[in-house]
C-alpha cells in the first residue's frame, strides 16, 4: 500500500444520511460517532455546513470529548458564503470546500462558466482561511467526467490558494480501477497536492476504485457504513477497513468492533445485511460443498481470506446433501470417531439421499448417530 496512505475519511453522517428515508436521530449520530471512534476511522465527517442543520455545533462538541483528538472532525461545504461562516462556528479540523469540476454541471446545473468557477474557488478558499480553520480540503465534484486539462487547472488553482488536499469525487460511479489511477496520478504529478477520493457504487466497483486510488498513490479515501449514499451508495467502510487490515498489514484499524457498528447502522437506517454481505454478513463463514469442506478441515486458509475471529465471526461446517467422502472422513476423525474411506463413501450417498434434511445440516451428534449405524 502506497506509503503516502493517511486513512479513511467516513461520510456516513454526510453522505450516509443523504440516503433517501435515512434520518438518524442526534442519538443515534452520537452512537455512530463512539463505534466510528472504536474502529478507528481517522477522519469523521460530522455533516453539510448549513444553518438549517443547527445539530451539528452540539455534535460537534460530543465528538470532540468521544475523539480526545484522534479523530479529526470535518464538515462538508459549498463555496457559498453564508456556509462558509455557519462551519467556522463549529470550529472544524477539516473544511471539505466542494466546487463542480464538469462542464454537465458548470453550465447545466449552475449555469455558470469555467471562469466563475475558478473565481468563486480563490474567494472560497480566502474566506476560509480568514477563519483561521486548520485544514481546508477542496472536493472536486464529478471529477470523471471533468475535462482533464481543466480539472488540472483546478488542481493548481487550488495549491496557489493554500488547499491542503484534493478531495475527487467520482460522482455517478463511472470510474474504473484503471481510469481512477490514471485521474489521480495526473493529479498528483501536476498539482503536488495530496489527493482524496470519493467513490459512487452505481457499477458495483466503489470500493474497488478507492483501493485502486490509494495503490496509485492517494492518501484518503472516502467511506460510509454499508456504502449507504446516494443511488447505489459509496465506497463500503466495513470493506475498506477489512481489507486494509487484514491484506495490507494496517493494524490500526478494529476489524472486531464492525459488525456491531454495521449493525447499528443497518437498524437505524431500516437497512437490512444481507447474509453474504462482505466482512460482516452473517453466512459468509458457513460452508457445505464437499470441496471447500475438505480443504477447511484440512486447513482452514484453503478456503477464507482470513479467520473468522478477526471479524467477531465464527466458522460453521455443514454438512449434509453436498458433502463429500474426504470432509466427512476429517471430521469424524476430529470428532473422534474415524471412519475408513469405504464408510465414508456410503454416508456421503446416504447424505445425499437423505429427506427431511435441516436447512443447517446436520449436528455434530447427529451426524455421529448416523455414521454409527
């Protein structure tokens, strides 16, 4: 993983809660605030910069007494004015400036020109800094479909006004792990700004190109709990931390503490986990075909990624129409009940043969009765 890797940036109060019927009550924000803070997050973003969200000074204050300061706190803002000021009242660690980058939604959306934008992006940024906010962070919106020689211009604007990191937003999930590399090591190279990405699910690849984006050299990446967000949602926490954790070596992280923090969220959210959802879905450690079950009772790396306890999970073995001769031999044995290979072969066609089989296989004790006959 690149060495210029800083951490994981979770929207799931911002982005999260833009999700159509989610509403999180200041409760559950607070308690979202806690688990984010025991995973590990390095950055929460608290929310959109706005009067109209005159919750977020007092969470603010929770998460500063929640964080003792190992989490930086940010807000999400638009270049306009009044916004800039209600975020200075909350005294951020971190701005997020957003400012559109395509020519779609300069001149549709806005109706304004490139000229306007780098015009609003230099008076945006001074007033920010007139507020004395630590980190300013400038988000370029719908980055992948961005003129390139434009979206560099943006990004040295940016780095003339003082912005301390680009934020790329890939916002209709267009992008691709091969695109989002080339786009941010363009960036990188002209701008000399450290980048950020923000990644839409809408093909199914959002955490696949944030990875993507930090093996090329970015140092954020964006994340919401259960990729909740817009449409088909963003780059999924749980994924990200796993992975980075558990395949590149990222100890920081509590991988143990996601599936209560997915859960949370997935009760306030009405957002059911689906059973095989990556990392934290409840079946993704059951296993009943005869080939996978051997090379798991011969040695479990055969067939997982990582064990189960890293993820507060536990392993189940079931067996039952699918099983095979050779898982049924390891596990008899294991259970102390050794069978020779003759055996076997008959339990597994009466496995198979077998009416009125449970959905979970059969037990231990079960499965003990039936080989004894």
């Amino acid at each position: 993983m690149t060495p210029n890797f800083h951490g994981i940036i979770d929207s799931t109060l911002r982005e999260g809660e833009q999700t159509p019927g989610v509403n999180f009550s200041q409760e559950l924000r607070y308690e979202i605030i806690r688990q984010l803070c025991q995973v590990g997050a390095e950055e929460i973003e608290l929310g959109v910069a706005s009067e109209k969200n005159s919750h977020l000074q007092d969470l603010f204050t929770f998460a500063r007494k929640t964080s003792k300061g190992r989490q930086r706190l940010g807000l999400w803002c638009r270049c306009h004015d009044g916004d800039i000021v209600f975020a200075a009242s909350c005294r951020p660690d971190v701005l997020s400036l957003s400012i559109p980058a395509s020519d779609l939604h300069i001149s549709q959306r806005l109706q304004k020109d490139r000229s306007w934008i780098l015009r609003t992006l230099r008076q945006a940024v001074a007033q920010a800094r007139t507020f004395g906010i630590p980190f300013i962070s400038l988000g370029l919106e719908d980055a992948t479909r961005a003129d390139p020689e434009f979206l560099c211009l943006l990004a040295k604007t940016a780095a003339e006004c003082g912005v301390q990191r680009l934020r790329l937003a890939d916002t209709v999930g267009i992008g691709s792990p091969a695109t989002i590399t080339k786009m941010v090591k363009m960036l990188l190279q002209k701008s000399g700004l450290p980048c950020g990405i923000h990644t839409h699910n809408d093909f199914g690849m959002a955490t696949a190109n944030a990875i993507a984006a930090l093996e090329a050299g970015a140092s954020w990446i964006d994340a919401t709990v259960l990729g909740l967000g817009e449409r088909a949602g963003n780059c999924r926490l749980e994924e990200a931390v796993a992975f980075l954790c558990l395949q590149r070596g990222m100890e920081r992280y509590q991988t143990s503490r996601l599936a209560a923090l997915c859960q949370t969220v997935s009760k306030a959210a009405d957002i059911p986990i689906a059973r095989n959802h990556p990392v934290i879905g409840e079946a993704i450690f059951t296993c009943e075909t005869g080939l996978h079950l051997h090379g798991l009772t011969v040695n479990p790396d055969t067939y997982e990624p990582y064990s189960p306890e890293k993820v507060g999970a536990n392993r189940t073995m079931r067996f039952g129409h699918k099983s095979g001769k050779r898982a049924l031999c390891n596990h008899l044995h294991a259970l102390g009940h050794p069978i020779d290979d003759d055996r076997a072969e008959a339990l597994s066609r009466e496995l198979r043969n077998l009416t009125g089989l449970p959905l979970q296989g059969l037990s231990d004790s079960e499965l003990l009765r039936l080989a004894a006959r």
